[in-house]
C-alpha cells in the first residue's frame, strides 16, 4: 500500500498527455500536441444475415478491423494514416455482407482545430480523408463540434463522403453523428452515442430506395477507461430505425453493433 500514492502520481502525470476517444463513433474536438504519437486499434462486430453452403439463412457476427497512426504536427493539426481489414469467412458463407462503411485498404486523415479549446463558444474543427480500398476510393468531410459543461462533454459531428467505385457508380454518403459523456473520474468517462448512416447514389439512381442504402440510425451507451497512456473505449448499439425489418443476407445495417478502440500514446 506504501507505493499507492506514487502509482495515483505516476497516473495522473500520464493522463494529462493522453489524447483518449471518448467516444467510439464521434470525434471530439481535442487533438495531440505536437510531437506525439499515438497507436489506436479499432474493432467492430455487427450482427448480420449470410448464406450457408447448404442454403440456409443464417445471423453471424461479422467483424472489421482499423489500425490507426495518429501524429501532432502541431498543436492544432493531426495526421492520421490507418490500415483497415475486414475478414472473410472462405467457403462457410457463399454471400457474405460487410458492415456499412466498411473495407480492406488504407486511409489517410488531416484534422485541424480551428482555435484553441474554450476559445470560441462552442468549439470547431475540420477533418478530412481519403480512403483506398478493394472496391472504391472515397472522399469524406467531417465538421466537428464540441463544449464542455464541467464533467460533460456534448460533441457532433456532421459528415459527407463521396463514394468513386471502380465501377463507375458514384454515391454520396451522408453519416452523421451525436455523443454526450459525463466523466466520473479522470479514468472513467460514461456516456451514450447516436450515429446514422445513409447512402445515395447518383450514378444510376435507383427508382426506389431499399433498407440497404438507408439512412439507418444506431443508439446505444459508451464506457471510456483511461489508464494514462494506455486507454480503451466501447460502445454497444442497437438499430433504431426500421426495428421490425427482417434482415436479409447482403443488407449492411445488422440490428446490433458494437465497436471497441484500444489506444496507446507512444
């Protein structure tokens, strides 16, 4: 018990240079100082329909994975370069669905605070990204916002992407999202996150507009725990949206999603 009170120091020393999420789903308007370096390994499980060698329906959990390298350049701007896999399951399912959003490829980010936090009213920042994988190139706009009232924490994030497939279909996607917290303790952060999904194509337009393309929305609690360098957030989310749909196999948008981020600050 001697050595507690230098453990409780050595933590809280940690904490203040960690740059967590806070939420698994929504970017907060907080960056890391320049200079840092910041490892974050993401995985997703979304309940989904798929078809059996026998042809038979059947729900399985399928998973998709993100690694991400966060840099501070400065103070106020980020780069982020991530590696994203999404497994398949060979011959087990002859038509297997991938989470909406999805993908095997790499993806390069900027995001940038436009002033520095409490400066202005609400706080604002801007991010930007590309993304390369085996289907499509994509081109995503997030505008982030954030306050803080004491231990809570309101953040929004409002996003658009621009889907090119090397198919020639183009489709704009629209995503997003709405996360309020309450910080227990400097180490335990809970709170409760929405985001919704919706994609449009525009070359060719569909005549009608299927459970697939959306928008769908998720809504569910987060847990943020934050052990100095080391942190870890989850969330657990149920679809909202079109609750008494029967999911078909192809379809993105499985009724339950959870999504777990492990993060270390190098």
């Amino acid at each position: 018990m001697r050595f507690t009170p230098a453990i409780v120091v050595l933590l809280c020393a940690a904490t203040a240079h960690a740059n967590p999420r806070a939420f698994p789903f929504t970017y907060t308007t907080d960056g890391l100082p320049a200079g840092e370096v910041e490892i974050e390994q993401y995985a997703d499980l979304v309940s989904m329909r798929g078809v059996t060698s026998s042809a038979a329906k059947e729900t399985y959990l399928q998973s998709a994975f993100q690694t991400e390298i966060e840099i501070g350049l400065t103070d106020r701007l980020e780069l982020g370069l991530y590696l994203t896999y999404v497994p398949t399951y060979g011959d087990q399912y002859g038509s297997q669905t991938i989470p909406a959003g999805a993908g095997t490829g790499l993806k390069q980010r900027l995001k940038y605070l436009l002033a520095d936090p409490d400066a202005w009213p609400i706080d604002v920042g801007v991010y930007g990204e590309l993304t390369e994988n085996e289907s499509e190139v994509e081109l995503e706009a997030k505008l982030l916002l954030g306050k803080r009232f004491g231990s809570v924490r309101v953040a929004a994030n409002l996003v658009g992407e621009t889907e090119l497939y090397f198919s020639k279909q183009r489709d704009i996607v629209l995503a997003p999202s709405l996360a309020v917290g309450y910080e227990v303790t400097p180490a335990l952060h809970v709170g409760i996150e929405s985001f919704l999904r919706g994609e449009y194509p525009q070359n060719p337009k569909p005549a009608t507009r299927t459970f697939g393309l959306g928008p769908q929305a998720y809504l569910g609690p987060t847990v943020l725990y934050n052990f100095g360098k080391l942190w870890w957030c989850t969330g657990l989310y149920t679809r909202v949206t079109d609750t008494s749909h029967d999911l078909q196999p192809g379809e993105p948008y499985g009724r339950f999603w959870a999504r777990t981020v492990i993060g270390y600050s190098l």
